[in-house]
C-alpha cells in the first residue's frame, strides 16, 4: 500500500483519488479475510489497518465505503458497533444504579416523562438552541452543523462521524485540553432515557462534537507553530465549548446544580459567555494597556473572543436592520424594536405580527437591559411595583423558564398557577385580560413538545385577540383535536364519521327524522 510516512507526503484528496474500486475491493478483501471473518471488532480492525498501511484510521474506513457493492456491508458493521457502544453505556449506568432503592428507581423514571415528552423530536434544535452565535460569527461552520443535525437521523452517518472523531490523530490531545468531543458522553438536563440513548436526538446533538474538533483544529492550525501549546489548547477548548452550548469538565463544579434544571450545561455556557468571558477579555487588555508581561495564549484568546463578539453583533444587527427596511418597504406596520428594552420584541426579528426569539447570549442581553430599564423607571411604568420587586420578578421568571420540567410541574401543582402567574384549569381563579386562565385542552398542550404547545398557545392567543370568549376558544380549540383525530384516521385507511343516536325523551323512543302528526283545528 504506502510506507510509513505515507499521510504525511500524500493529502487526502490524493489518496481518494488513487483509490479505484479494485484497490478499495482488494482492502476490503484484507479486511474480510484478516478481521471480520475472526470476529474481530470494526474499530480494532480500523486501528490495526492503519498501522499496516501507514495511513490514518480515518482513510482506511473511507477505503472501505469507496466500493458501492460493499457500502452496504461496512455501514452493517458500523451500525453494529455504535449499537454494540449504547448497549454497553446502558449496561455501565445500569450496574451504577443497580444498589439504589426500588423507591428510588421509580422516582427517577417518573420525573423523566416530562422531559422525554417535551423533548421529542428534538432532532434539528441544537444548532439554534446551543451554537446560533456561530451562524453570525462563522456560517460556514454553522451550516455544516445544521446539514448534520439533519444527517444524524441516519444511524449511520452517525456512527461514522463518532468514529472519526476517536479516531481522529488529535483526540487525545484535545480530550487533555477539555475539549467537549467524548463519543459517548451525553447532555445533562436536557433528553432522558439514560446514557444508552440512541434516539435522533442524541445523535443530532452528538454533532455538536464533531463541530467542536473541526472548530479547534482550524483554530489551532492558523496560530504559528510554536505557539501551539497545551495552554493555548485550553482556552480555545473553553472559548469554542462556550460557543456550542458546554461547559468544559468540571467547570464551575456544574453537578449539583445539574438535578434542578433543564439544560444547566446549556444555561451555564451563556452566562459564561456573555459576562464572564467578557470579564476576562477586559482584564487582559487591562493588563497589556497598563505594561504588564501578558502570555501571548492569553492574549490570543482575548483577541478571538472579541472578534467572534464583534462579528456576531454586527450580523445580528445587520439583520435586524435588513428586517426593517423589508418591513417598510412592502408597508408592513411591524417595526423592529432598537430602543425600548423593557419590551419582550427588543432586538428580536419582526414579520406578519410576529416577533422570532434568537437564542445564545441575546437572551441575557434582554434581561440585562429590562434590568437597566427598570432601575430608570417611574412608578406609573412599574404599576405600583418598586424597583427592586419589579428587577427580582423578571429574574425570577427567568429562572423558573430553566427549572426542570418535572419540577415545574410540581410546582404547578403546588401554587394552582403556572410560573407566568397563568391560573390552571382545576382552580377557582377565574383569571384576568393580561393572564387568562388555562382550560384543560391549552394546559395538556403546554406539557407535550416543545414545537406542539408553540403551536398551540399560538392558536390561543389568535384566536382571543380576534374577540372570542375563553369558552368559545375551548370550543374551538376541541372542535380542532376532533378534526386532527378524524383526520389521522382517514390518513391511514380508516373512515371516521360522527355517529347520530337516538335521542330519548320522556322515557319513550323517539326514532330519528320523526315529526309528530298534524292536529286539525275545527271552528
């Protein structure tokens, strides 16, 4: 095949194109007849193959898939072995468990549902919910990321894209480094169902690895040679962990406070991002304005995170601004909202009445700015609530957002309202204009995905801002699930039609159509 020095003198676009279907059937052979007919194991035969032929593991499995008549049998094989992973994560976190108390066991399970409910078909989110700073910063990797996300309802492509990554000839390094890229670790807070988990969202999520490594390559490869330390591979680790939704191991100590929210790792990033890395940022500018020997890795990280800030900001702004002039030029009323952050659109995208809720570091930056809004308020704006209420209410709010599913419930249950101070359906509170009351069909909405109850109080709200009252709504809104329900059932063959039943009056059968004879009158 090569010598030893082979992917150091050859790239990989070289080598894909030498690789002729007889050459890729011939490794496949080897394979077959040296690995797979031994029962040796797909990942061990890749590592064995690459010290042979002195090319990186990446390339043998490239090799592998090249032949079109043997695609089908590799993916076969890394399908098994990413099966062959999730079962033994399965059985690790089982013997983990295996001494708690029955109680216990049920308790845990239990306080999942909500959350594996909220979160179902979560596939395509994550590159909103967790790296959207980086569609402003850097698109080209963001769309690589969502193309993934989308890529990962293949159980396959993801299996290739985790072994790519352990096989990667800089994992380790990068593992040291506190890079966020483990194949097998799993998201806190946010899906249930064990570290076994090989649902689409797991996987999509997992693609937020892959993004990491290609991120921290890219980066580390443009810095000159000798500054391409361990030390410098720890503040990119953090800077792109914080930039795709992850805290790096051990940060901020995240275990406990993990058991009450619903995506901490998620939470902890933005804040970490949006005040804390800005802290350090300004303090090594400090340094160096006021002559102090700062290490070139501090410096460099200073710099990458501000430009990343800056171009971030201004795409977001130049969107916004796009937004507006669209808006005024095809007469829309809507208008994006540059100067009031006390209102709930400030800084967000407005069309068609709508407003659309960025996510990342603008979140905080909202509540941030409602704080400084309220701190300049009069009391007519603050309706009768003093400053310091009004400022702990809306981080109060913001808080309870984040709480556990399962914990929100609970509370729910609790105080008969839900963290909006909306009254639920079982209570006596009749509700009010600004916060009506929950009927029973809007409350169950709320508690299925995430998307559905979107769509649901949407619904809602349009329709009581049309002028119906909370009854009509409800009408409206049961009459809509019995259309979805008959719906689905001619969807898949089945005829569904409302049934008439006689109706009894008086004890006596009445048969339908029936009309009582007519009484002649005589004068």
């Amino acid at each position: 095949m090569a010598g030893p020095c082979f992917h150091g003198d050859v790239k990989r676009s070289d080598f894909e194109r030498a690789l002729t279907p007889e050459r890729a059937a011939g490794l496949w052979k080897f394979a077959r007849d040296n690995y797979f007919d031994k029962g040796v194991k797909l990942e061990d035969a890749l590592t064995d193959m690459a010290d042979k032929f002195g090319m990186p593991r990446e390339w043998v499995a490239v090799a592998l898939t090249k032949n079109k008549r043997l695609v089908k049998y590799t993916n076969d094989l890394f399908k098994l072995q990413e099966d062959r992973r999730a079962a033994l994560r399965s059985a690790k976190h089982y013997v983990q468990t295996i001494d708690a108390a029955p109680g216990t066991k049920a308790l845990t399970v239990a306080l999942a549902i909500p959350r594996r409910v909220l979160t179902f078909g979560h596939g395509v989110v994550f590159p909103v919910t967790h790296a959207l700073d980086l569609a402003g910063s850097e698109w080209t990797a963001y769309a690589r990321l969502t193309a993934r996300s989308w890529a990962s309802l293949n159980k396959v492509q993801h299996a290739k894209l985790m072994d790519a990554i352990r096989s990667d000839d800089k994992y380790a390094f990068w593992r040291k480094a506190k890079l966020e890229i483990d194949p097998d670790s799993g998201p806190q807070g946010i899906l249930s169902g064990g570290v076994g988990n090989t649902s689409w969202s797991r996987r999509s999520w997992d693609m937020l690895k892959v993004t990491r490594l290609e991120l921290a390559k890219d980066r580390l490869a443009a810095l000159p040679e000798l500054e391409r330390t361990p030390e410098m591979a720890k503040y990119l680790a953090s800077q792109i962990n914080h930039a795709t939704g992850v805290m790096s191991s051990g940060e901020w100590n995240l275990g406990a406070v993990s058991k009450g929210m619903f995506a901490p790792q998620l939470t902890m990033s933005k804040i970490a991002k949006t005040f804390v890395d800005p802290a350090k940022t300004l303090g090594t500018y400090s340094k160096v304005a006021l002559g102090y020997d700062v290490p070139f890795a501090e410096r460099n990280i200073a710099s990458l995170r501000l430009r990343k800030a800056t171009k971030a900001a201004a795409s977001m702004l130049g969107l916004l601004a796009v937004n507006q002039g669209l808006n005024v030029a095809f007469g829309r009323k809507d208008r994006v909202n540059f100067t009031d952050p006390g209102q709930s659109d400030w800084l967000r995208p407005k069309a068609f009445g709508h407003t659309l809720n960025t996510r990342g570091s603008m979140e905080l930056v909202r509540l941030i700015g409602n704080a400084i809004r309220i701190s300049q308020a009069d009391a007519k704006a603050l309706h009768g609530e003093t400053r310091t209420a009004a400022s702990r209410k809306r981080l109060a709010d913001y808080a309870a957002y984040k709480i556990d599913p399962s914990l929100s419930l609970l509370g729910e249950a609790a105080f008969g309202e839900d963290a909006f101070g909306r009254p639920l359906p079982w209570t006596a509170n009749p509700g009010s204009k600004a916060r009506p009351k929950y009927s029973w069909a809007e409350y169950a909405a709320t508690k299925g995905p995430i998307y559905f109850g979107g769509a649901a109080r949407e619904i809602y709200d349009t329709l009581r801002e049309e002028g119906l009252s909370a009854s009509d709504t409800t009408a409206i809104m049961r009459n809509l699930w019995r259309g979805a329900i008959v719906g689905a059932g001619e969807a898949i063959g089945g005829g569904i039609q409302r049934a008439h039943e006689p109706k009894q009056s008086s004890g006596q059968y009445v048969p339908p159509n029936y009309a009582p004879p007519t009484v002649p009158t005589y004068k």
